[in-house]
C-alpha cells in the first residue's frame, strides 16, 4: 500500500508530498525531466493525472470535512 502522495490543487501552483506515515507534508520540488516532469507538463497543459488513489476532495476548510460537507 501507497505510504506517499503527491498532491496538486486545481488553481494552485505547486506539488505537495503527502506521508501519511510520517503525517508530514512538503512542497515538492518539479524536476526538470522525467515521468513527474512530463505529468506536470499535463497537468499545467489542464490535464489531470491520477495513479493509485481512489478518493480525494479537494474544500475549503478542514472544518467542512470534519462537520460532514464534502462539496466546499
């Protein structure tokens, strides 16, 4: 099972690298080549690119998640 994700928020710039192990998460720093380059080449270009993660919603606040809204 995945223990690292990395994040990208429609409208934001930027990656995040998301250890649920560890509970951290960082900015991610985009090579300038490679498969993580070339996705957020797709990404930038308005593509969406999802591998091994069967949930995410992105709100406004944690407290919308916690009181049960799940539509921001």
């Amino acid at each position: 099972m995945a223990k690292v994700v990395v994040l990208g928020v429609t409208g934001e710039k930027g990656l995040w690298l998301v250890d649920i192990a560890a509970g951290t998460v960082t900015p991610v720093q985009v090579p300038a080549s490679g498969d993580l380059a070339a996705a957020v080449k797709q990404r930038d270009a308005g593509g969406v690119f999802i591998k091994n993660v069967d949930f995410a919603i992105a709100v406004s606040s944690a407290d919308t998640v916690f009181s049960g809204h799940v539509d921001g």
